[in-house]
C-alpha cells in the first residue's frame, strides 16, 4: 500500500518560514515526479511545486517562485517543501502527491495523495 504523508504545517507570521516533510511508503519516489499542491477555504486545489525523476528537475508555480524550494532525499524517500518569506495568500492546506509521469501540474495524473498539512500565515 503507497502512503503518503505531510508533517511540517503550522501558524506563522508574515516573513516567516515552515518546513513541510512528505514521507512516501510503498512507492519509491526516484521516478515520475512528486508534487506540492494546496487548497484555501472556498478555492480550488492549485498546484505549487513539483520534483521531477531522481530530483535533478523542479518546476514551481509563478507565485511561489523564488520563495519555495522543493528538494528531495531518496535515501529516506521524503520530500521536502521549504517555504520562505511567507504571505497571508499561502494559507492553506498543503497536500504532497506522487504521479508515474513527468508532468507536474496536472492533478488528474496524480496517483496517490497524502493527508495534507495545515499552513497558516498571519498578517
């Protein structure tokens, strides 16, 4: 059974950063990519960040781009979001997925999903 699942959410002030941890079970995340993507109250699920085959490749969306950085351990199959300079507009909850292929924002290509783990920015 693959499992996923997110650690690292919490609150924060403006400025501030978080670390948020995926660990994956069952799957080695070496291959195909594994994703970053968050939901806030009323929206749609977006994505933001991604970790593409042995980590060598990232794409970030263009709102985060310059303060996260996605990055990767696969000795310990864990990925990792570090999220700086944060913003009241990254409130949400962040969710880690894995997907078999190379694209990264698409989340119908994404296999399997973790719990998510709260982000909360305040102002």
């Amino acid at each position: 059974q693959v499992q996923l699942v997110e650690s690292g959410g919490g609150l924060v002030q403006a400025g501030g950063s978080l670390r948020l941890s995926c660990v994956v079970s069952g799957r080695t995340i070496s291959t195909g990519a594994m994703g970053w993507f968050r939901q806030a109250p009323g929206k749609d699920r977006e994505f933001v960040a991604a970790s593409i085959w042995s980590g060598s490749t990232t794409d970030y969306a263009d709102s985060v781009k310059g303060r996260f950085t996605v990055s990767r351990d696969n000795t310990k199959n864990t990925v990792y979001l570090q999220m700086n300079s944060l913003e009241p507009e990254d409130t949400a909850v962040y969710y880690c997925a894995a997907t078999a292929y190379g694209a990264t924002r698409r989340l119908n290509l994404y296999d399997y999903w973790g719990q998510g783990t709260q982000v909360t920015v305040s102002s």
